[in-house]
C-alpha cells in the first residue's frame, strides 16, 4: 500500500489526536541515506549528488543553532562519502532497526534519502491510487522478478512506512526527506546542456520490468475524488496501534508522476559541487531561517523554487506542519553570527548557505543587542565556503576584538540579472537567432543585465533548438536544468525562425525575454524581503462561481491551507483573507502572476491599524492552465498620502508559440528595477542600516495550480 497519501492524513495519520512535540526533544538522531553508484546498472545512470547531499545535511545537523546534533547521533549511509556505510537494503534496514531500539518517547529523528527512485507493479493494487507501488533504490539494487513481481533488493513505500512507524510507535516525532523521485516518464535535455544535470529516477525499462506489466498496473488506476486533491506522495504512513505514536512531518521533492534533478549548487558560485536541487534549496532556506515552522520553510522553498527557475517539479509537504523545525523555534531570523578574531581578519560561522556572498559587508557589533548605528567597524567578504566565512576590514578596525561582538548582515540584495543560455551552433535557427540578438542589440532592444552564455554554461533560462520536437526550426525556451519532460513541450515557449527575417524575430525575441524577466524578477524581490517584512497575516479562500446566475455560491468559501500548492479548476474563484496587526496603516497591492508570464493587477488598497479585508479576486477560467501565483505585497503607508499603486506591473500573457507579433520612489521604484529597463544596476538593496528604518514590504506568494476539470 501507499505510504504518505494528503487525503489520509487527517484519518490515517490522526494527526489531531497526537500528543504535542515538546520544546525540545529529550534525544535527537539522524539517519541519513545517500545511495549514488549501482554495480548492477549502466554508469549512465549512476548519480553524484546524493554523496554530496549526505555531507550537506551532516554538516548542518551539526551546527544549526535551533537544534544542534552531536556526532555520534547521526548514522550515514552513503556511497562517496568519507566514514559513510554503502546504503545496500540490508544496510538500511539494520539503520532503522538500530535506530528504532535506541529512541525513547520524546526524541527527535531526522531522517534524509537521496538517490534514484522508480516504479513498479503494486503487489496490492487496491492500496495504490495509480496501481504503483513507489521504490526507493538501494545500491545493490537487482533486476525485476517476474515470478515474484518484485525488483531484487528495492526499498518500496510499504517497508519504508512500516520502518517509520516503528519508531513512532516508540513515541519518537519524525522529519523525512526524501530528494528522490519516482515517475518513470521520460526527460529530454537541452542539447549541450551539462552531463552532470541528470534526473532522480530510473525508469521501469532500466530495471527490466516489462512494458506489459506497467500498462496493466497502470490500468488499475483509480480518478482522485476530487480534482482538487493534490497527487499523492511517494510515501504514506499508516496509523500506528499505540495511543500516542510520534509526530510525523515528511518533505518530497516531487510528487509521484513528476521527477526531480541533481545539478551542481548554487548556481553560478566557486566551488559549487552536484546537489540535489531540493536537498540544497531546502538547507539554504533552512539555514538562512532557522527556527520557522515547516510550513513557513516549505513556503519560502516553493518561492524560490520560483524565482529561481530551478526546477519543473513540485515539492510536496505532509504532516504537522505549523510546528517549529526540529521542536523548537528558539534560535529565530538569525542575520548575526559570533566573529572570531583570526590574525588581521575576522572569521564567521556562516557561509554561502546561509545567504553570504563575495565581496558583502557586514558590520561588527560589540553585542547582539546593539543598533545598527553603533557599528564598530564594517568587513567585507573574502572568502567563503558553504558553513564558513573569512571576512577582512573595509575601515578602521579596533584594536581588539570585544568578547561577544558579532558581525551582522545589514542588507539583502538580489540579483536582478539574467543568464541566458544559447543552443548549440551550427544549425540554421541558432545562426538565425545569432543575428536576430545582434539587431536586438544594435537597437537596444535588450536591456543592459541580459547576459548571453555558452550552451553548456550555468544558466537562469536555456534556450534549445531540439530537431525531433514538435517544432523543429523553433527556439524553445527551457528551465535552468535544460531537461524536460518529453511530454511537455505544450507547457513550454518557443519561437519560429523560419518565417521571420533577424528584425523580426529580434523584436519576437527580445519581447519573449522582457515579459519573463518581469514576472521572474518580480518574484526574486519577493523572496529577498520576506525575512525581514511587515507583520501580517493572510491566506487563501476558494469558492465556487454559479455561471448561470454570475455569482459566487453562498456558502461555498473554505479557507486553503498554505505551505503547499493549491490546486484549482475552472469556476473557482480565490479569495483572499488579510489583516493588519500592525499599529501604523499598510497598503495592499494585489497581483496574479500566470503560467504565461501574464500579470494581472487585481486591486490595491489602505487597511488601518486593526482592519481585515476578505474579498473575492480571481475566477479561474479554462483559458490556460499551469503554475500560477498570487503575489500579495504589503507595504508601510506613510500618512497622508497617496495609496501604493502598481498597477504599472500589468502585463499580458506571452503566447507559448510565438509568430510576428506586432526614477521612482519606494517600493515603485524597486519594483520598476524588476524589468530590464535603462539601468545597469544587477543588485537592489533591501534595506538600510537607519536606526528607524520602516519595515520592508511583505511579498506572500500563494502557488497555484489550475488544472483542468475531469
């Protein structure tokens, strides 16, 4: 059966029932699996990043200041890691089993699995949605059985749930991640694009299931209930018999008919090595705000999953969500760290992962309470690792080093440049878009931080001319991982080449580029400011529309869970629920952001101190359907003046197949830097070092997927 399904949650998980987590756990354990070389399979299909992964995860288990685990807490299995045991299954099972004699009621357990997942024939198809049981690949892993039905050695969702629910039966709270995935659908890349991105997961055929087998497993699906309901994920756990089993919080990175990749992390940085995409962005965001809940940390991974552009697939989050990371929120926004004196320069315990860059000042504090203002001396960056940081000074330095004195990152900035990444040369579209972005930029038709790179190079959008796609003489517009489902070129752009001469299919091209660096950049403003924005609250309604009478049905609104995405259909309308907490007033702005690069300007508007605005604004139409985002941003209002209004940022849908076509302030003028208008600023600071400063806006970003009706 199915291991972690959101539908079974509230029944099979109980999760009302359960006991509460503690402030902090008793124990807490680690067992972290990382599976990359197969002996038994093609190299082809050996992975890098899982190795990389497990050391990722063990290093910041170590040295997270909510929760920190000691050394010999935490068990490694993990091929191509120094001290690591080869996860084979039988490897894993003595892990678990080790695992679940030592807990004790109140524990905290971390659990982590990277490496490939697949499919096979459900053993009882009457528990599987898609009639698949979902696999786990160890790494001596075997052929399929067909007189047993089963793949020798596979780790499959029914044993990985019973393995979990024996150490919550011992009354241990648990947090699982897994950064495999288990679609079996094939995936086209970019050509050119680099070897070293390749997907997390293994198709049927590589383990000789027969094709026979899969179509009539897959002929025992069963239709969701409702289109509503998000696909289920990889895992479900059965209730346990004890009265008061562990917690539960499981993290995915991809839902189970979708697949996910390694690449090397973080995009465009020295010494970045092959991750996990999820792996990597989860502990970035982690370490950058420790101490939210799951469900704030699972928000923030979808928005820069976003702003990004690191990956089709959709992370899937189940369980206790609104509970602190690891049981405790104690260690909070963290932006300061203790500096330590280290001949002329100062070193930190914080490095890229936590958000620090090259060459960014920070300021040294004498206390972790002082203001801003009472900055000893500034440094800068030089160097920086993934948990370190070497920083030496800009100004005068004192003479010694205060004890207690921090050294605090005073601003955010983001990148509002693009790296586009070109097809390979040689062929007749590539030549025709070489002289198409030559008249562009002769005629200053792209703005100043567009940046074109090699095909192969690290990218933030790839294009591709790809002979056996639908349009052959296309230039397609492809994810920074350059891969894509092969049944997925109609949730793609492209643009012809052949009908058009260099003019104009440059004015195609360069249009095709100003609309998405709009929408994306839009975003990336949002995920810089979230961590220091407004205090409000908000969240989504949805309804549904009567078209006969034009009207929302009485009595139809719900309140939609956040820290996920929301799934919708056409007649449903979002509504928005949002409040000021806030003594001074704030201005609302309220923005949908389509699949198709569309940005619609739904309203804006004052709430004073103490007001609450519920309204309808979206009715989802047939019209198109894919990724959408509701962009709710909140600014401080100062006092007689003028309401906020950005409207400005309207834009049209872009067509995904493209033919001839025919100084501000404040927050405005932030925002006005989204596009790649006249300036050759590539960052924006966030924030100031005032004693008084106002808050930042507040970006909420609410993912929705509009899906089609049955």
């Amino acid at each position: 059966m199915n291991l972690l399904h959101s539908t079974a949650l509230a029944g099979a998980l109980a999760l009302g029932a359960l006991t509460a987590l503690p402030a902090l756990a008793r124990e807490n354990y680690a067992l972290l699996i990382g599976a990359s070389t197969y002996p038994s399979l093609d190299q082809r299909f050996w992975l890098r990043g899982p190795a990389n992964d497990i050391d990722l995860v063990a290093t910041y288990l170590q040295s997270n200041p909510a929760m920190p685990f000691s050394p010999d807490h935490i068990a490694v299995l993990a091929d191509g890691i120094e001290g690591g045991t080869p996860p084979t299954l039988q490897a894993i099972r003595d892990g678990f089993a080790a695992l679940t004699a030592k807990v004790q009621p109140g524990d905290f357990v971390y659990l982590h699995f990277s490496g490939h997942g697949s499919q096979a024939p459900a053993l009882d198809p009457s528990t599987e949605t898609d009639g698949l049981d979902e696999l786990f690949l160890p790494v001596d892993i075997g052929p399929w059985e067909d007189n047993t039905g089963t793949v020798q050695n596979a780790l499959v969702d029914d044993e990985i749930g019973a393995l979990i629910g024996a150490i919550r039966d011992k009354g241990a709270d648990v947090w699982v991640v897994f950064d495999s995935c288990h679609s079996g659908t094939a995936t086209r890349a970019a050509p050119s694009v680099d070897d070293e991105i390749r997907m997390r997961k293994l198709g049927p055929e590589a383990l000789g299931i027969p094709a026979d087998r899969m179509i009539a497993a897959e002929g025992t699906s069963r239709a969701l209930p409702d289109p509503h309901d998000a696909p289920p994920a990889a895992v479900e756990m059965s209730a346990t018999p004890v009265a008061k089993p562990g917690k539960l919080v499981a993290f995915f990175a991809a839902q189970t008919n979708e697949t996910t990749p390694e690449k090397n992390m973080p995009k465009g940085k020295a010494g970045r090595r092959l991750q996990g995409v999820f792996t990597y962005t989860l502990f970035e965001t982690l370490a950058e705000r420790p101490g939210v809940t799951y469900r704030q940390l699972a928000q923030e991974v979808l928005r820069k999953y976003a702003a990004l552009n690191l990956a089709r697939s959709t992370p899937l989050f189940e369980g206790d969500l609104d509970d602190p990371i690891f049981g405790t929120g104690a260690a909070g926004r963290v932006l300061q760290w203790p500096a330590t004196a280290k001949d002329d320069a100062l070193t930190l315990p914080a490095g890229r992962l936590h958000g620090l860059s090259e060459g960014e000042e920070l300021i040294l504090l004498t206390s972790p309470a002082d203001l801003d203002d009472a900055a000893l001396a500034t440094y800068k960056v030089t160097q920086l690792d993934q948990f370190s940081a070497t920083l030496a000074p800009v100004d005068a330095a004192p003479d010694a080093l205060p004890k207690g004195a921090v050294l605090r990152k005073t601003s955010a900035t983001l990148d509002l440049s693009l790296a586009v990444a070109l097809p390979a040369p040689g062929s007749v579209p590539a030549t025709a878009l070489k002289a198409a972005i030559q008249w562009a930029q002769d005629n200053a038709r792209l703005g100043p931080r567009i940046r074109f790179v090699p095909a192969g190079d690290d990218a933030d959008l790839r294009l591709a001319v790809i002979p056996d796609s639908p349009r052959p003489d296309a230039i397609w517009f492809m994810p920074a991982s350059g891969l894509v489902q092969t049944d997925g070129f109609d949730r793609l752009f492209s643009i012809s080449t052949a009908d058009k001469d260099a003019e104009t299919l440059g004015q195609v091209f360069s249009e095709n580029l100003s609309y998405m660096s709009k929408a994306l950049n839009l975003m990336k403003v949002g995920a810089a400011t979230s961590g220091k924005a407004l205090d409000v609250s908000a969240s989504l309604t949805r309804a549904r529309f009567d078209a006969t009478s034009e009207a929302v049905i009485d009595g139809s609104h719900a309140a939609i869970p956040s820290g996920g995405v929301t799934r919708m259909v056409p007649d449903d309308v979002i509504g928005l629920d949002l409040s000021n907490p806030n003594d001074t007033p704030v201005d609302f702005n309220i923005l949908y952001v389509g699949s198709d690069y569309s940005i619609s300007f739904m309203g804006n508007g004052r709430l004073h101190p103490g007001d609450r605005l519920t309204e309808d604004f979206v009715l989802v139409t047939d019209d198109a359907f894919g990724r959408d985002r509701l962009l709710v941003i909140v600014s401080p209002a100062d006092p007689q003046s003028a309401v906020e209004d950005l409207s400005f940022l309207d834009q049209p849908p872009l067509e995904r197949t493209r033919a001839v076509g025919d100084g501000a302030r404040g927050l405005t003028g932030l925002l006005d830097e989204a596009g790649f208008g006249q300036t050759t600023r590539a960052a924006v600071s966030l924030s100031s070092r005032k004693k008084k400063a106002q808050p930042a806006p507040a970006f909420l970003q609410f993912e929705i997927d509009t899906v089609p009706k049955p």
